[in-house]
C-alpha cells in the first residue's frame, strides 16, 4: 500500500509598521537592515500585520531541500484602505540561499512572497525576508524573528534580474506571545499521534540543524556542509545577455588544452580579447549578479568579445596537480595560440584589442615583448605588466610559503576551496590560521583569496565594491593552483622586472625595444596585490620612444580584483576604458546598443 503524503502546516501573526517610500529596486542593490530600520524610525510610518496559515504539502520533499516552497493562506490589511486585500497565491520557503540580503555574512534567508489584489483591482506583491548571519547566534531570537519587506506593484517574485517599483517598505516582527500561539498551532495530516510527532520534530530538526550549519561554522567546521552550495550554476553563461555563446577549446604546443569562449552578436573588424588573472577564469568577467564586462561592451557597440582562460584558469583541473607551468609557458603558447585562433576565424585584418588582468596582463605583456604576439590594436592592462612589486609581507610569505607547502606538507595546490571541502581534507588549517586574524568578514573563501594574494583586510579587493552575491561565490570564482607560478613572480620580484624563468629575458628591457600599440595601464588606488607596479611601468615606458603610446588611469576606491568583478564598475570604471577602447577604432564601427 502507497504511503500517503504527509503534509504540516502553522500559523504565523507578525506585526510592526508601513512607511511609504516610492522607489525603483534593483536586486543587484537591495536596501540592508539598516535601511529598513532607519525607515521604519520615520514619524509617518503606519501600522501593519498579517496573519496566515503555512503548508509545507509534503514534508519528504521539504526535507531533501530545506527550500522547496511552502503554500500561504491568510490575509494582510490594506494600509491605504484599512480592508483587507485579495492574497491570490502565496509562497514561503523557510532557508533558501541568500538573495535579497546585502549583508556579506547572510548564509541563508527566509522568503515570503504574497501576490495581492486590493479592492480597486489593482495587482502587488509582498516580499520579505529574514536573514541567517553566519556565526550569529547572539542574535538568534532577533533574525528569526523580525521580516524585512517590500511592497511592489504587479506579481513577482524577487529574481536576480528584473526592477520593481516600490511602493512601500517596512519591518514586521513577531512578539512572544504570537510565538507561543504560533508552536502551539502546528498539525499535520498523520493518521496516528506518533507518526505526527515524529513528523513535527522532523520539521523542527530540520529548523535547527540549518540554524547549527549557519552559526557554529568556525567552532565546528560545518562550513563544509556548503561545499556544493552555489548562487549560480558553475561557468553558467546567465549573465550575457546578447548573442552566441560559443565555446572553442584550443590544444597548445606543449601539451595542454586550454579554451577561448566567444560572445557574439554582430560581425567586427574590432574584437576585444579578455584575459583573467590566476585562479579566476572568464567567469569573473560574465558574472550575472550585475552588469558585468561583456555586457557593458556588447551596449558600448564592441559585439564581438572573446575570453581566453589560459592554463591558470580555475576551470582546468591540471592545476590541481604539482606542475612547473611559468608565466614564460603562458606567453609562449598559450596566448599566441588564442590569437592565431581569432585570425583564423575572423581573418587576418581584425584589430585585436586586449583586456588583461593581473598574472593574464603579466603573461600578456611578456608575450608581446617577447614577439610572440604582434599586430595588437591596444592594450588595457590591470594591476601588473612588467614590474610587479607587493607588499612586504606577501614578500615575506613569496620567499618560503611555496616550498613549506609543496616540499614540507607535501600540498599538491591552495585553493578557497579547501575549508569548504567535505571530511578531514587537508589545508584546512590554513583557513583557520588565516581566520584567527581576520575581523572583516565570516566567508572562508574571502579569507582564503587574502592568504593566497597580497596581503589586507581583504587582499584581494575593497569589500565596499563586492556585491553580496559574488561574495558568497567567491570559492566558485576563485580556484586552486600549484605553486610554480609563485616562484616564478618571485624571481621577477627579486629582480624589480618582469622576467623569463631561465633569466634570459628581461621583458621589461626587451618592451623598450618594441612598439607598443596605444596602451592604457590601470589599477586601484587600494591595490593590495601588486601596489602601485603599473604605475612604475608607467614610470618607465613613458621615458622611452612610447612615451606617446602609454597611459595610467588609477581608480580611487578600488583594489586589484574588483576593479572587473565589482558591483559599481560598469559605472566607475568600464566607461573610462570604453573610452580609451573607442579612441584607437572608428566612430562608424562602434554602434551603441541598449540592453532591455
């Protein structure tokens, strides 16, 4: 005989205040706590409250995902009209990954969404939400218990794309007495007083088990039960919004494969070549959480975009394994094979103009002095190109972390992955190390990226420009390498220049030799990674026969990853290397698109 389905349901009354606000909400900048709270000091704010019924219709389902989504019955009062508005379909989900939280330490959040019709016919939407911080417990009682909201027009549900227009915002809570009544109102549909027990404390264990994962992480590593969490599916191409996606994999000379992933939606002569820094990938310049590099050049009229994830990527696997790959590897094969690849699809008279970041840049600047690249229309370089310097102590950990880690431990690679890796995985003494000192932030990846780069409260980038989303997706952004590339940087530290791993080369001496096509060197003026190295370069190419060819643009606020990956950049920064880019192309070959 089939089992029959078993199904729980509660009431909940929440109660506090309304204040109108007319605003147009992005869910790539929704309002914090603070602002909610700040509003709801307002002397015009009004009384507000609902009171429904939650139904979770099948409590195995609910088990297997904490998020599946729960009915709501009930009715909220028009705050306009004092009568009660029409809920025509209603939605919870109890823990559910964060979303609408600005908050870095949110690890999950509960939903309620409320489609409504009010007496004039008119369509809206409730949205709230409750945060979980991470390493919180002190605030227990306070983030279970207070709902932030919204009030929108039209019926939808907050999503990662989309604006709405707000009407209203407030914050509810629920007292303790309306707790009390809320425990005491569970049932369910069990056929006998047992098996309802039993299915009760499943739902609570569930409850609990969520809130122990979120707040106990650092004490007992349960970090690790997030280690195949993701905001967004791994390498999704979501976030591009126009044209083919099309992905080439390329076999270098040496041995390797490697990719260039096209995004195209219109023929040019002028195609923009991305190329990321070590450990990231082309996924730090498609991100979907906000306007992102791509699709800043797609609307700019660059419709024709590659990226190259060149053997530093972190969706190669090899990396994870000991090698002794250089920065000399990726400017020999790696980038002449992605350009040769370009001109043998687009033909030989495409303008190739390169956007490179960090050891990509560094690699890139190496080939191109080298000569193993030519016919380059321009160049932006980030961060670093030929005289890399860092602070003294990331010095100090470049001198002996490589092979304390690679020859002592016998570690493989370094990854942010590590502390969220399941079981007793190696490394994870690392994190705790590193998170002994850090106050910033609880993400264990964000501490993991400042240990492996530079050295600051974070290293890698300033937190004020991080969106909350790539924060929590920075052990999918960010991946593991060997330590090769490390030692290599070394030698070019020790020698103040860009060089080849055998020492034969200067690249830094050989680029003075060279013409540079029109290159534009930038970084941030918080760089904590490579402080202030383009602008030695700059330094220097600008009293050679380059002096005309060569600029330096510093982005104040900004640090060395986020500079690409920031949520701000499409405002702050890409304008001005879309600039730069439009200067060295033809007005008639730029056509400017809008993306809806």
């Amino acid at each position: 005989m089939k089992k029959n389905t078993v199904s729980l349901e509660f009431t909940e009354k929440m109660a506090g205040y309304v204040v109108p606000k007319k605003f147009v909400l992005s869910p790539a900048q929704p309002l914090s706590h603070n602002d909610f709270q700040i509003e709801n000091e307002r002397s015009d704010k009004l009384p507000f409250e609902f009171t429904v019924t939650i139904k979770v219709p099948d409590l195995e389902r609910f088990l297997a995902d904490h998020s599946t989504t729960s009915k709501v019955f009930g009715k909220i009062t028009d705050f306009r009209f004092r009568d009660d508005m029409r809920l025509d379909d209603g939605f919870f989900q109890l823990f559910t990954q964060p979303a609408a939280s600005p908050h870095y330490d949110t690890v999950k959040e509960m939903h309620y969404t409320f489609f409504l019709t009010d007496r004039e016919g008119k369509k809206w939407t409730f949205f709230g939400f409750k945060e979980i911080l991470k390493e919180n417990a002190s605030e227990l009682w306070k983030q279970t218990t207070t709902l932030y909201y919204y009030l929108w027009e039209g019926h939808s549900n907050f999503e990662k794309f989309g604006e709405k227009n707000v009407h209203a915002v407030g914050v509810l809570r629920i007292s303790l007495s309306d707790f009390l009544r809320q425990m005491r109102s569970f049932k369910t549909n069990a056929t006998s007083y047992l098996e309802e027990k039993e299915s009760l404390l499943r739902y609570f264990k569930a409850f609990t088990d969520t809130l122990w994962e979120s707040y106990a992480p650092f004490i007992f590593t349960t970090t690790s039960a997030r280690w195949n969490e993701h905001q967004y599916p791994l390498h999704t191409t979501q976030g591009v919004a126009l044209g083919e996606k099309i992905l080439h994999p390329l076999d270098t000379r040496d041995g390797l494969t490697i990719s260039v992933q096209r995004f195209k939606f219109q023929e040019s002569k002028d195609v923009i070549l991305l190329l990321h820094g070590l450990t990231t990938s082309t996924d730090m310049y498609i991100m979907p959480e906000h306007e992102n590099l791509v699709n800043h050049l797609h609307t700019q009229g660059f419709s024709d975009v590659w990226s190259l994830d060149w053997r530093g990527s972190g969706r190669f696997n090899y990396n994870l394994h000991p090698h002794r790959y250089t920065v000399d590897d990726v400017a020999k094969y790696d980038i002449p094979r992605a350009v040769d690849f370009i001109r043998e699809t687009c033909g030989n008279d495409v303008k190739i103009h390169v956007i490179a970041h960090c050891v990509g840049s560094l690699a890139f600047m190496a080939s191109y002095a080298a000569g193993y690249v030519k016919n380059i229309a321009s160049i932006v370089a980030n961060s670093v190109s030929l005289t890399p310097q860092v602070p003294w102590q990331a010095f100090a950990k470049m001198m002996v972390g490589p092979e304390i880690l690679e020859q002592a431990f016998g570690y493989p690679y370094v990854s942010p992955k590590i502390p969220y890796s399941p079981g007793r995985v190696f490394g994870k003494w690392l994190y705790w190390m590193e998170r002994s000192i850090r106050s910033e932030c609880k993400e264990p990846a964000c501490h993991m990226v400042s240990f492996m780069w530079g050295w600051g409260f974070p290293a890698a980038f300033n937190h004020r420009n991080i969106h909350p989303v790539t924060h929590r997706r920075l052990m999918d952004l960010f991946g593991g390498t060997s330590f090769h590339y490390y030692k290599h940087i070394r030698k070019m530290l020790l020698a103040k220049a860009s060089v080849s791993w055998d020492g034969k080369m200067n690249y830094l001496e050989e680029m003075k030799k060279r013409d540079l096509p029109p290159t534009l060197l930038v970084s941030g003026s918080e760089n904590h990674i490579f402080p202030e190295s383009n602008k030695m370069t700059y330094e220097i190419l600008k009293n050679t026969k380059n002096a005309a060819r060569i600029q330096y643009k510093e982005f104040a606020n900004y640090g060395h990853q986020d500079v690409f990956m920031g949520q701000y950049s499409h405002t702050e920064v890409f304008p001005q290397l879309v600039e730069f880019l439009k200067q060295q192309v033809s007005v008639t070959e730029v056509r400017k698109l809008r993306i809806a």
